[in-house]
C-alpha cells in the first residue's frame, strides 16, 4: 500500500501546485482539508498517537471537456513511534468520470472507487462503463483489481461484473440483475449473481427485496424482503425479513468449514411528534439455528436542531432464554452558545449478562458493564474553517478504563 501513500500525497501536493492551473483550464475546484490528531491506549496498554491528513477534492468540468476528477485519501503516521494499524494512510477513492463519452447516454469511471450491487461489493481499482438505452434500461460493465484482496499490484487479483437494470408500469417496478466474480491469484474466488426489485403502489407503499446466490456453492447467501408504508407525512413504518449466510472465498481456508445461517424479522415505526422532535420504536426477532432466538427492543426520542438545543435519547433491551442478554441506552446532548461555538455530552451505558460456561449448564452467569463518556465541541472560525475536539473515557468491568481524545481542524475551498 506505499504506492498509494505516496500516490495521495503527490495528489495532495499537485492540487496545491495546479490550483491557478485549474482556474486557468475553467475548472471547477472544491473539497476539504482535514487535519486530524488523536491519542488513545492499545488493547498492551501502548499509548498511540495518530495523526492524519485528509483530503477531498472535487475537479469539475476539466478543460470545459466535461471530465470531472475526485479524490479522498488520507496520509497517517503515529507519532508514538508505534506500529499501529489504525495510523495507516488510506487512498479511499481517486476516479476520472465523463458522463457523454462517445454517447449521450454512456457514461465512464476510470480509477479506484466503489462497486455497489445486489450480486456483491467491492473497492475496485478500474474501469465502469454505464449506457443507458430505450429510456428505462441501463447496463452497467466494470473490471480491475480487488483492493480487498491485495496489498500490491497483482493482475491475477480482480473483479469483474456487471448490472442490467430496467424501470416497468411509469417507472413504478424497477428491476435488476447483476453479476459480480473475484479472482485471488489468478484463482476464482467467487462469483456472485444477484437480483433487486423495488415496487411503489398507489404513492404509498414501497416493497423491496434483495437475492444474492453463490454460485460456486450453489446456495442462497443472502435475502432480503421488505415493505415501507410511508403515505402519512408524520409517522412511517417498516416491516423486514433477513437471510444471510457467510460468503467466503474459495481459496480460503474458511470456505471447508460448516457456517450457520441467521434470520431476522424487523418491525420499525418512525412518528415526527411536532417539528423538530421525532421518536422512534423498533422489534427485531434474531432467529439462530444452533441457539436460541432472541428479542430485541430498542426505542428513542430525538430532538432535531431547530434553534439553540439538539440531542437524543433511546434504550435498547435484548432478550434470549440461553441467557445472553442485553440492556443499554445511549444519550447526547448539544447546545449552539452562537455561530461561533457548538458543544455537547454524551453518555453510553451496556449492561451484558453471559453465562459463563455456555455448555455447562451448572455454570453461573456473569454481569458486565460497559461505560463511554464524552464531551465535544466545535469552533467555527470561518465560514470555511473549524474546529472540532472530542475527549472520551471507556470504562469497563473487564478491563478497567482508558480514555481517548481527537481534535480536527477542517479547512473547506
């Protein structure tokens, strides 16, 4: 991944270069900076000091050609002199798009960026091509490296696929189908097919669902069914079922083992009580197939901010006869002082309760709690400039305490 360390920084560097140059072609710059510190206690009780410099970059409309560039990576050290996995530099996304390439409706992507679908994921070092034909049909066609799979550049690593994808009945059924194989090594590791539908009844009711079926296994992986009423402007609803199933590559050693499948049914209701003030309450039924089910209630009331005060407020209560349970909730409060200056506090609080030995059934029960604390606050310097800062304390029954703290300068142009 140094190649892409160095690749972000000369990116960087060449922004800053080629600003006036910008200006000078018509070109349309934006983004964000973001300087970012932060300090917290390893699990060996080391002591890491990250620090991280992000950037954002939006080139629109290069040369007055219709190219438009975007970035955002960040470039991390420790400055602990520690070997820490969470201070490395990431190369997020880099692409080069032009929507009209040859053809009004065919557009393309060049570049690293996220590959979305029904069939599978993936952050792809690459090139997507999307046409769009007979008004309500599109094919979408994409390949290149897996940067899930490799920490250089492997031409044997890749991803390949693509989704076809139509609008039925004025636009009201939409329809998709997507393929999506990843090699590891030259070696296929998987290859995935998936299926989308959506459904908009009567402006009221939307029903949705989601297949994904491995193929080299021969099974569905993954499901999902869903409907949303959401007619009445002040309250909406949910109902959804869930099935999934572990996906793992081929030529991985995990993919000999027997996996267990998990299902959920989910019950959701949203209600706005007045402007600014919304709650909401939430049942989902975990279905386990070598243990016993579970029941999971959470609830919460949000205050949206409409003048000087926002904040939340929700509990959470998770039930099974096996004795794995959970009872928790969560709140934070903020207050606008001005437009100068935005601060706030917030508090988590898990209780778990796990039986020791879970085959042994003359085993006790144990009782864990879990505490975080914080307060955070924001400085706006500028319009374009602020500062933020947040300082935190974790607090546990297994392994005591430590706290942890971050302050961001962003900088927007």
């Amino acid at each position: 991944m140094k190649i892409w360390q160095g690749l972000t920084c000369a990116l960087a560097l060449a922004t800053l270069a080629l600003w006036p140059v910008g200006d000078a072609l018509g070109a349309k710059v934006s983004g964000r900076t973001s300087t970012v510190v932060e300090w917290f206690d390893s699990a060996n009780e080391h002591t890491i000091v990250p620090v991280f410099q992000y950037l954002q970059l939006n080139v629109l409309d290069i040369a007055d050609q219709g190219y438009d560039f975007r970035m955002y990576g960040r470039l991390g050290d420790d400055l602990a002199g520690e070997r820490n996995a969470s201070a490395k530099s990431r190369l997020y996304f880099a692409y080069v798009e032009k929507q009209g390439l040859f053809l009004d409706t065919l557009d393309a992507r060049l570049g690293r960026q996220f590959i979305t679908t029904t069939a599978g994921a993936s952050l792809m070092d690459g090139l997507r091509l999307d046409y769009g034909f007979l008004d309500n049909y599109r094919l979408s066609v994409f390949g290149g490296g897996d940067v899930t799979y490799y920490e250089g550049y492997n031409a044997k690593d890749a991803i390949v696929g693509g989704e076809i994808a139509g609008a039925f009945f004025d636009k009201s059924l939409h329809l998709g189908l997507s393929y999506v194989s990843k090699w590891d090594g030259g070696n296929l590791g998987q290859e995935l097919f998936g299926l989308n539908a959506e459904l908009d009844l009567f402006e009221a009711l939307h029903l949705y669902s989601e297949t994904q079926y491995d193929y080299l296994s021969d099974r569905v992986s993954y499901f999902l069914l869903g409907a949303k009423y959401y007619q009445n402007p002040r309250w909406n609803a949910r109902l959804e079922y869930l099935y999934s199933l572990p996906v793992f590559s081929a030529t991985s050693i995990f993919s000999v083992f027997a996996v267990d499948e998990y299902e959920e049914i989910l019950a959701e209701l949203n209600y706005t009580i007045v402007p600014g003030w919304r709650a909401f309450g939430r049942y989902t039924h975990e279905i386990y197939p070598e243990f016993s089910n579970a029941n999971v209630f959470e609830a919460g009331i949000e205050k949206l901010r409409t003048a000087r005060w926002a904040g939340y407020l929700s509990g959470v209560y998770r039930s099974d006869s096996d004795g794995q349970d959970l009872r928790g909730f969560k709140a934070r409060g903020s207050y606008l002082f001005n437009q100068r200056v935005l601060a706030g506090a917030g508090l988590e609080v898990d209780v778990f309760d796990r039986q020791i030995n879970f085959f042994d059934i003359d085993s006790g029960k144990d009782e864990t709690t879990a505490k975080r604390f914080w307060v955070d606050g924001t400085v706006f310097i500028t319009r374009a400039v602020n500062l933020q800062a947040k300082v935190e304390r974790i607090e546990s029954d297994l392994w005591d305490y430590y706290n942890r703290g971050r302050i961001r300068l962003n900088v927007l142009f």
